[in-house]
C-alpha cells in the first residue's frame, strides 16, 4: 500500500496529536487569561512575589502573546502613536540598562522608584549577559519604532560575549552568564543565538515589507498617470476608483498583517475609523513613523556609542586595578594582555554600532520631503539600512554555530557513551544553537539530539536535571527550569525531520496540567490559572514569572503540533510548499473581472479580488482578524474551464506564505470502493486538522452533484452516493477553520449541477465566478505597462517605438485575446510587463524579445497569427447562448451568464472600431449601459432577492 493509501491507519496518529493540540490552546488560553489580568498596581494574594527586571521581561513576552493570539484589545503603544487614547494595559517599566556603574549620565534619567539594571558588573556575579539576550529577544517582539538604547546596549552586550577573549580557555562563540562566571553556557548560548536570530528575521521582514509597501505605491501612482493625456486609452472613472479600492485593502492587510513582525510601528487600523482612512492619510502616517524610526534610532546610537567608549574605560581601570592588587612581577604583560583582549572583544561589537550610525546619518541627509517621490526614495534607503542589519547580524551567528557544534558532539558523546544524564539539557540547548544559528534542523547531529532527548523524558514529562547555569560567591546556585527544556526540544521537533512520539507531547501536557493552580481574584473569583516555582507547596501561590515561561512553552509546543500534523497531512494529499513564499503577489495580477465590477455594479457582485482579499484576512494572526473586521474562510469559484481559478487559488498561498493542498475525487476511491466512506471521513478530518493553509477541492462536481439531477440520471457513479455524507463533513470543516485559521475553496466549471444544500452558507461563506479576463481589464493592463515602457524608454532618448496607431494596436490585441484564460496569457510571457535587461539597450534587446504581442504593441512588428492561443470564439458564445436558453428558473448562475454576455458584448464593441480610430471608453459604456439592459440587470435582481427572503423565512412561492 502506498503512502497515499495509508491515511486512514494514520488517522488515529494524526487525532492524537490534534486532541494534544486542543487541550495545550485550552491550557494556554488559561494561564494568558490569568497573566493579562493581573494589575501590577493592587496587591494580589495569588502571586507569591514582585517581579525583578529580568522576570518582568518575560511577563512581557507573555503579554505580548496574548495580544498577539487575540486575548487583549489593546497593548502598550509608545508616546508617538498614543494621542488621545491611552493603553489599558499594566505592564512592568522597561528597564533602564546602563553598562557599568556611575555612567548615568549618558542615558536617559533614571525614573524614581526604578533600579537601573547593569549589563557589566565586574566586582560581582550577576545574569548581565542572561538578561541582555532575554531584553533583547521581548523588545524586538515590541519595538515601536526605534532602536532605544536600552535595545542597542544589549545588542552591543550580545555580540560582545560572542567575541570574548578574556579567558584563554574559553572558545570563541559561546556565552557565559555573567561576568563573575569563566565557562560558557548552553542555555545561555542559546539564548543569544534566539535573540539574533529574531532581530536578522525581523530585519528581513522589514525589508520585505518596505519592498512591497513601495511596489504598491508604484502601482496606484500608474493609475493617476492613466488619466493623462498620451498616447494610450484614457479609462473610465469607475475603473479607476475600483482598482485604487484594491490597493487601499491590500495596503491595510499588509500593514496590519506584517505588525507583529516587523522593526517599525505601523498605523493603527483596529479601530472603524483606522480603516476608514484614505490612501494619501494612511501612507503618510507610514512614512511619518519611517522619519521617527530613522531620527530617534540615530539619536539612540549616539548615545550608546558615547556610553560603550566609557565604559570600556571604565571595565579596563577595574581590571587593572585588580591585577595591582594581585603583586605580581609580571604585571605591566598582564596589563597589555586584558586591554588587548578588552578591545579586541568590543571593538566588533561596537563597530555595528558605528556604521549603523554613519548609514542613519545618510539617510537623514537624503530623507525626502513628504511626496510621492519621496516616500519611494525614503522606503528605499530603509530597506538597503535593513537589508545590511540582517546580513551583518547573520554574520555574528557563524561564531555560535562553530562553537554549538563543538558542544552537540560533546554532549551526544557523554550522554551515549559515559551516560551523563546532567548533559541532556546542555544538548537541547546546544542543538537549538546549533540550528538557528546554520538553519540546517536536519544535520545528523540535530536528529540524533532528538532522538536521544525523547528517549530521556520521564514519565512525569521532565527532563534530567542539569549543572546550574550560575553560581554565586556565597554558594547560590541557578537551575533552569523545565519548562526551558521544553520550549527547546519542541522548536527542534518542530523543524527537523525526526518522528515525534505522541506520548512525549502528552506527558508534558500531564505536566504542566499536573503543576498549574487555579488562580482566584481577591474575592474568590477564578481567573485562570497559574504555575508555582519548583519546589513550592500546593498552598502557595503561583510565580508570574514561571508562569510567564510556562505559557511561552506551550505556545511552542502548539507550533510544533501544528507544523507536525500539516507534515503529516502532506504525505497523503498533493501539496505545493509556499511557507518560504511571503511575497505579496496578489497586488501585482491582473483582476479579470473589472469590467464586469463597474458595469455590473447594481447586481452587488462580488469582484475575485475582495474573496481573494477576504481569504488573506482569514490567514492572518487572530489579533489582525480582530483588526480588520471582515474574513471569509470559504469561497466557491466558479466558470468556465481554463478562466484561472486554480490559478487564484494557488496565488493566494504564494502570497501568504501558507501551502496549497489540493483534494480531488482520486482521493477518496484510491482504497476501491468497499472503503469509500472510510476513506473519504480519512480526508476530511485530516484536512479538517491543518492550519495556516488553503485548501483546493478541485473537480468535486461528481461529488457534490445535486440529488436532483442523480434522481434523473441513468448512469450514476459510486461517488454520487456520498453527497449526503459531505453535508456534515463541510459544516465541521467550516467551524474549524475560524479555530486553525485555515480557508478552503472549491473549484468547479458547473455550479448549476452542484447541490444548493452542499454549497450554502454554513458550509461555503461566498460564491464567486471566475471568467476569462474581460476586455476593459485586458486593455488597460496593455495599455498601463506600454506607458511604463515608453515613458522608460523616453527617458533614455530612445526613440526606436512607433507612437502612431498604438491605441490601434492595443485594441487589436485585445480583440485577438478574446475568451483567452488568464494562465494562457500569462504563459510564456505574453502579457508580461516588458522590460530591458541594459539600462542602455535599446527595444530590441527587450527581455520579452520573443514576445509577439510587445513587439506588435510597441514597435509595430507584424504578430503571427499563431502567437495567441484562439479558442473557438464562436462556439463559446453559442454555448453561453444555448445555457442561457435552458435555464426556466433564474437563479444566481443565470445572472453570472448573463454577466458574462455583457463581457462579450464589450468583445463586440472593440470588433466594431475602425483601425486607427481612437478608442472612445465612454461611448462602449454608454452603448453597454442601455436603459432596456438596466431594466433587465434590475429585474433578475429583485427575482434573487425574493427568493434568498422565501428561503430565510422557508416559504416557497
């Protein structure tokens, strides 16, 4: 039996881990609850103590969490984005970090009643380099816009550890805790490794983000210069507003979808009013806080640079003086020595620093004023400053990785062969280092380390106790807790191939099930629940900070179920993999249905693009749902063949970054009929499992044919029998994608045959029809790129194009081009945008230089009569006609035929322009918008209306 074949046998396996999964979102839904609703302003009996600066960086992160999850309606804004509204959220102050003692003066002024946390301490052991990376890790979760100097110390403190020298027997690479400490840590390697991991992919988002934010603003600026005088066809009004519709959503979907992983604060849209701004508002607003970003982050390096040169100063006097104390005769080598170490160690770090200055400096200098061209300009200097932060801080996690390597095989050796058990949580967390650092999760090593950590997790869900990660002079000694251990072994369950026990997982439910407590207000009221510290009675309370972590772990241990049970689900269906694809291509297709949305526009149809955009939104962080305020998890896409629908579909994933699994009737017979139902309820809860995925039922017409027309059928297939069964199956898949955030759509070219019951809403939210690209939005997608062309080639003085009888031109190929599918004219480049490789080179050395249609359009070359794939224009409108004529009743497909006769009569209209004449847009409107056509449009929609009333009030006519 194939692996096709076999997901029924692994069904259970799958069901498993799904039921884990659901009980860890309960668990953790309730320790948020308890977290978020803690007012660090009262005295609450239930929490055992205050929190110190390192354990309100991790009561950060949790909170952060649950506002990320959608638990919290608010979350600490900073002062530039507050205006009248102020956050309802308590939340412990950002530590105010210095590097050494007595150099206040240098950062900002110390609040009263807060202690400033000190990052170099050398005449006492302390957890500076613990906290560094911690603070590190929570601020870029919750930057707002500028690298502060607190942020910027500890980056400093970070990469400064990695270097260090100052001992001789210590590897470059690995992270002691504090400067008390000589050997370096696991656990705390680990730490810095996650902390510079985020901030590279932080940058790389950033990057991205600008790019697209930008690639956007070029595509509405193109609108504007449509309505120009030129050489090209001037579009209606309704087309322009629709399209500039378009690009407003897409910027608030992706403002609103990348805010939570990105460097820069961004607008708020949460509100009605957020989304009800313009264009011009909300971009100024981005390009607003860019300045913010760029101006206060230069203001910060300055002042950390200051501090870092003084307080090198300052740790070489304190070295110095001790080694005087010491008496020794080789004193002044000595001397040389640690100040050569000292700086050898700071200066890399502090060299980051410096250019980051020097390339903030240049960009304040070439900043733009608040312009069109401007914010181009200014998006384009943030994303080359962000393009370097992410390479040169991939480049401090080289070191890491080497020393992590050292580290695993080490471990692996003295766990294996000498059967240390203390080495297990040394290799977790070398094996984390190990992978964030190179990205390969796969090596033999890191499979080997998973291996070995599942075989030592006890039945109560712990791991074996490891060597403290700090001690103190007076004898105390730091342990980390479990629930560290946890986190580590699930981020690398979660990204390697190795086979996952259901029972690991289980037993580490069991235990932090096993050592939460619920917890009451003041007045006996449950909250939800909380964790103890190790070793604390059942009447004690429960610590905020263990807790904190508590909740940090099962998230992960959530992603890594999650990631697991999509795996598994893709061994058995089609899939293409897009979770490396977070591109926004959907702003750069073609709509084929413009046309169809300004002329149809009193039928209330639904344009493909706001299902696409409404899909997206379901794909999205439960906060940006929340946001946004309008989702769809299912859609039926409907129309002819060829018109692209799977084509929709599989650029939706590319443009989420989410996989595409396609399910199709092969599916469910492939174990013969005598299994069909069994395998068929297989599929649908596996699918039913995902998350962050689209799902593609294609060619389901024989499946969910309608029992009307099986009744009346002689011929009838195995699959028709299960119709019924789908009813439910549809109704459950719906109710889980709200929970697992995934969408679902069905393709099909005949939604007349299909069953009204299967495709209601409550099982498919919207229904849309798919067309071949009409004639108004092939025209100006021709004509909006031939501008671009000429303008670019005007601006090199080349005059090698012929202007005259272009409008001609395009209209010809628009008539050429008719009932042509959208994958077909994007094939081989046909409808691409044209552009030259050579700045210098003239149209001929064009890119799509074998592209007929560019060099007809452009530079008048003849098109060969076989450059555009024909289809038999004649029968697609007899057939239209024919369907038209045998429908008797008129229902919601009637009206998207008759819509799509309109799309032809636009077909006739180009036909019937003399060549050369000018293409006069209003007068085809005019000719389309006839009052007998309005009287018709107006009619089939009162019919629809009265039907959709019958069926709500279950009356039939």
């Amino acid at each position: 039996m194939t692996q096709q074949q076999d997901i029924v046998s692994r069904l259970p396996y799958l069901e498993s881990l799904d039921d884990t999964r659901n009980r860890i979102r309960t668990m953790l839904k309730k320790g948020l609850k308890a977290i978020i609703s803690t007012d660090l302003t009262e005295n609450f009996e239930t929490w055992v103590e205050p929190l110190s600066a390192l354990e309100g960086v991790f009561f950060r992160r949790a909170k952060h969490l649950a506002w990320h999850l959608g638990y919290l309606t608010d979350c600490d804004a900073p002062d530039i984005l507050k205006g009248e509204k102020d956050p309802r959220l308590q939340y412990p102050p950002w530590p105010i970090v210095h590097l050494v003692p007595g150099h206040e003066k240098l950062a900002e002024e110390v609040p009263r009643n807060q202690t400033p946390t000190y990052l170099m301490h050398p005449e006492e052991l302390d957890v500076s380099v613990f906290f560094a990376a911690a603070f590190l890790r929570a601020r870029l979760g919750n930057l707002h816009g500028a690298l502060d100097s607190s942020t910027v110390l500890c980056y400093y403190r970070v990469v400064r550890e990695v270097y260090n020298l100052l001992h001789a027997d210590w590897a470059i690479g690995g992270a002691r805790c504090g400067s008390g400490t000589i050997e370096p840590n696991n656990f705390i390697t680990s730490e810095c490794a996650r902390a510079l991991s985020f901030l590279s992919r932080l940058a790389r988002n950033t990057r991205r983000f600008l790019d697209c934010v930008r690639n956007i603003v070029i595509e509405y600026d193109s609108l504007s210069q449509l309505e120009e005088k030129g050489l090209h066809p001037r579009p209606p009004q309704r087309w322009i507003k629709e399209k500039k519709r378009h690009y407003h959503a897409l910027l608030q979907n992706i403002v609103e979808e990348n805010r939570d992983y990105i460097l820069l604060t961004l607008p708020e849209i949460r509100t009605k009013k957020g989304r009800e701004k313009s264009w011009d508002t909300l971009l100024k607003q981005i390009l607003r806080l860019t300045r913010h970003f760029t101006n206060q982050s230069r203001k910060s390096l300055a002042t950390c640079e200051k501090m870092i040169v003084r307080s090198e100063a300052r740790e070489l006097e304190i070295h110095i003086s001790r080694v005087d104390t010491q008496g020794e005769e080789d004193n002044e080598d000595r001397k040389a020595r640690i100040e050569a170490l000292i700086k050898t160690s700071s200066c890399v770090a502090l060299q980051d620093v410096r250019l980051a200055i020097l390339r903030f400096t240049k960009i304040s200098k070439e900043i733009a004023p608040r312009k069109q061209k401007g914010i181009l300009q200014n998006f384009g200097l943030l994303s080359e400053f962000f393009g370097w932060l992410d390479g040169d801080t991939r480049k401090h996690l080289r070191p890491i990785r080497r020393f992590s390597e050292g580290e695993l095989c080490r471990s692996i050796y003295a766990v294996v062969k000498e059967g240390n058990l203390t080495s297990v949580q040394d290799l977790a967390f070398s094996a984390v280092s190990y992978g964030v650092s190179d990205g390969d999760w796969n090596s033999s090593m890191v499979l080997r380390a998973a291996e070995i950590l599942q075989k030592h997790i006890s039945i109560r869900g712990e791991f074996p106790g490891g060597r403290p990660f700090y001690t103190t002079s007076n004898g105390g000694e730091g342990h980390i807790h479990n629930a560290h251990v946890i986190r580590a072994f699930c981020q690398i369950m979660q990204h390697c191939r190795q086979e996952l026990d259901p029972v690991a997982i289980k037993r580490f439910r069991q235990y932090f099930a096993r050592k939460s407590k619920k917890v009451r207000t003041q007045n006996g009221a449950p909250i939800g629940i909380g964790w103890q510290r190790p070793g604390q009675s059942l009447q004690r309370q429960c610590s905020l900070w263990v807790s904190s972590i508590s909740c940090i772990a099962l998230q992960r241990m959530q992603m890594l179920l999650s990631t697991r049970i999509n795996h598994e689900v893709a061994q058995h269906l089609s899939r293409s993999n897009n979770s490396g694809s977070t591109s926004d291509r959907l702003s750069s297709l073609m709509w084929p249905d413009l046309g169809i949305a300004i002329t149809a526009r009193p039928l209330g149809v639904s344009p493909v693009f706001d299902c696409l955009n409404q899909l997206r939104v379901q794909l999205m962080s439960p906060r940006a749902r929340q946001a946004l305020g309008t989702s769809t998890s299912s859609v039926v896409f409907y129309g002819p063949p060829g018109t692209g629908k799977t084509t929709l579909i599989q650029e939706l994933g590319r443009s989420c970054g989410a996989d595409v699994y396609a399910i199709s009737p092969a599916d469910f017979v492939v174990r013969g009929e005598e299994n069909l139902e069994q395998q068929a309820s297989a599929v649908m809860k596996a699918v039913g499992m995902l998350s962050h995925a689209v799902i593609l039922f294609d060619e389901f017409d024989t499946i969910l044919q309608s029992r009307d027309n099986q009744k009346d059928s002689t011929r009838s297939s195995i699959l028709e029998f299960l119709t019924g069964n789908m009813l439910p199956k549809l109704a459950d898949l719906n109710d889980r994608a709200e929970e697992n955030s995934f969408v679902y759509a069905l393709a099909t070219n005949y939604v007349e045959n299909l069953d009204t019951a299967a495709i209601r809403t409550g099982r498919f939210d919207l229904k849309c029809g798919v067309y071949f690209p009409d004639a108004i939005s092939r025209a100006f997608w021709l004509a909006r790129h031939a501008k671009d062309a000429i303008s670019d080639l005007a601006k090199r003085k080349n005059k090698s194009y012929k202007p005259e009888g272009i409008q001609a031109r395009i209209a010809e190929v628009v008539i050429r081009t008719s009932f042509v599918s959208l994958a077909d004219l994007f094939r081989g480049g046909l409808f691409a945008p044209p552009r030259v490789d050579d700045p210098g080179a003239s149209l001929s050395k064009l890119r799509a230089n074998s592209n007929p249609i560019w060099r007809y359009v452009l530079w008048g070359k003849a098109m060969p009569n076989d450059a555009i794939p024909l289809p038999g224009l004649t029968d697609k409108v007899k057939g239209l006609r024919r369907d038209i004529s045998k429908k008797a009743d008129v229902d919601l497909q009637a009206t998207r035929i008759m819509i799509a006769t309109l799309v032809h009569k636009w077909e006739q209209g180009f036909r019937a322009l003399p060549k050369g004449k000018k293409v006069k847009w209003s007068t085809l409107i005019n000719t389309l918008e006839t009052k007998k056509l309005r009287k018709e449009i107006r009619s089939e929609r009162e019919i629809l209306i009265e039907k959709a009333i019958e069926e709500r009030l279950g009356r039939k006519k």
